[in-house]
C-alpha cells in the first residue's frame, strides 16, 4: 500500500505542475482571490458545478471568463433575467413548413463551460431546465435525449438572496452544486493592485489556454487514484451524519438544524478533498483537506430552522461547529 501511494504522489507531483500554470495565467487577470481560483480550479478537477455568491464588483464572473478562456474547451455564457425560458438554456424544436418535421436548435448549455451569470435572477421554471443536465450530463427536448460534451461544468454566479430582484434556488439545484463560495472583498494592497493594473479603458489581452479539454480528463482519472485512508472516509461520512444526528456526536445544534446534508455531500466532500489534495501536490487525502473544503462542500446543504434566523445562527455556524465537534481521526 506504502509503495502505491509513493507512486501515486510522485504522479500528482508532476502533474500538479500544469495546474499552477493555470493559476499563473488567470493570475495575469484576477488579482488576490487565492480562495476563489483555487476552487474554481478544484471544481474543475472533480468534475463538479461550482455556485459563485457575493456582492456586485467582486470578479465573479470575471473569475470564470478567466478559466474558460485559459482551457482549450467551447464556452457559453448565459445571463440569467426574469424573462428567460427554458428553451433559452436547453434548447427547443423548431418547425420547418417545407418538409413538415422538427429539427432540434440545441442551446447553450451544450458546452464544456457554461457560465450561468446571475442565475438566481431567474424564476423557479427555468432553474429547473439545468436539472437533468447538471446531474446526468444530458438534456432531453422532446422525446430525444442529447449528452453533453465532457467535460460539462456549470459555473454560476448569483448575488445574496437579500438583493432585489432575486429569486432563492429551488433546493434541488442548490444541491447539484459540488462547491459554494463565499466571495469576501479584496484585501487593502489587493485593492491597489487592482487600481494600478485595471483603471484603464483598454481591455486586458486575452489568456492564453494552458489545458485542453483531454488534460482535463487525464488529470481527473489521476484525482481518482488519491490515496484516501479509511479512517478518514469514516471521518467525513461522520461530519455529513453529524449535520443530521448532531445530538449523537454531543453537539447541540438540533434546534438550529431543519434537515442536514444528503448523501450527495459525502461523495462530493471525498472528491473535493481528493482535488484539494491533488492542487496542493500530494497524492494522498489529509484532515487539513477534509477541513478546508468541507465548508464551500456543505454551506449550501445545511437547512436551517426559523428558530436559528431568529438568533441570527447561519448554516456557517452550524457546518464550524460540526467540523470542531466531531473528533478528528
């Protein structure tokens, strides 16, 4: 076991390498937000959609242009408004009066990167068209059934809830989010590197693609062979059980907790953490991993209750205290 995972880390050495020529190259562009890039570039590794929340002005959706333009892979982008319809996204039928049949228009989701730009500003139906996609990589229109190219990401952005004009995500989408950021502002100096490279009318140069869409596969293939010790599986199947049966794990947050993270957050907590792994140049998967991911991994899952809004307890609160409250292996 010792001698496969020396090999799998020597792999991961080598091939980590590419990754930070990514994170270079969106660098030439996006000042500061370590937190945000690296995510952006885990989610990518783990094949799973990463959801964006922050105020306006903070390189959100500069931050996706960036990835997409450095992978050499087709990208779309879609803005979200109230009047969008499903077949905006997925595409629709269209009736030709000379023969008498349909041809299917495919729609923009049929990209490797689909950037879903302000996606909570649109209604309930037309989050429900990204469904079928986001969880089974393919899209049905009419009575055929299309796949979608892979790699297939959703990279979405949206405002806090609180902004006017919004509509909540329904649940079910939220939750085919492997990731959900947090953006906080820039820090001081950021801020002024900012100013000193950005204040200008001419646009920054196009990035150059450093991955094509087949390195993307290779290196996922190679995240799936990331050493996970059992221990640590039980670990995370732990802090996922303990967001449903607190009270087993002596934490007292049931009154806080309306319903807890879905089996979907375990396998995306061993992905990610294996992707973290992966970025950080091991081959093998360490609680710092598990503990670092494990918020942007369960943020989002964790339904809290109107008695926790009224003491001002967030799902934040909540997914600190079971990470600090059940016991490290």
């Amino acid at each position: 076991m010792d001698g496969g995972v020396t090999a799998i880390n020597e792999r991961v050495r080598e091939e980590s390498a590419a990754l930070y020529r990514l994170r270079d190259e969106i660098g030439q562009t996006i000042v500061g937000q370590r937190y945000l890039v690296d995510r952006l570039i885990i989610g990518l590794l783990a094949n799973g959609h990463v959801l964006l929340e922050g105020v306006p002005g903070l390189a959100k959706t500069l931050s996706v242009k960036s990835l997409a333009q450095t992978l050499d892979a087709s990208f779309a982008r879609l803005q979200f408004t109230p009047d969008l319809l499903p077949a905006d996204v997925i595409g629709t039928l269209v009736y030709n009066p000379r023969d008498g049949a349909f041809t299917t228009k495919k729609g923009p989701i049929f990209a490797n990167i689909v950037l879903a730009d302000e996606i909570n500003r649109a209604p309930a139906k037309v989050q429900s068209a990204l469904l079928e996609g986001m969880q089974e990589r393919q899209v049905t229109i009419g009575d055929e059934t299309h796949p979608l190219p892979d790699p297939f990401l959703v990279l979405a952005t949206q405002n806090p809830i609180e902004q006017e004009g919004t509509y909540p995500l329904p649940e079910a989408q939220v939750d085919r989010f492997m990731l959900k950021l947090a953006v906080g502002y820039p820090s001081k100096a950021e801020e002024r590197q900012i100013l000193d490279r950005m204040a200008t009318t001419t646009p920054p140069r196009p990035l150059q693609p450093v991955l094509t869409t087949r390195d993307v596969q290779r290196l996922r293939a190679l995240v799936d062979e990331v050493y996970v010790d059992d221990k640590l599986k039980d670990y995370m199947v732990d802090l996922v059980y303990a967001t449903r049966d607190p009270a087993s794990y002596n934490l007292d947050l049931a009154r806080w907790i309306q319903y807890g993270a879905s089996p979907r957050a375990t396998l995306y907590l061993t992905l990610a953490a294996k992707a973290h792994a992966f970025l950080n140049g091991r081959g093998y998967v360490t609680p710092q991993d598990v503990k670092s991911i494990g918020p942007d991994v369960l943020r989002h899952r964790v339904i809290i209750t109107y008695e926790a809004e009224a003491e001002d307890v967030t799902p934040e609160t909540v997914v600190k205290a079971v990470l600090e409250g059940v016991p490290v292996p």
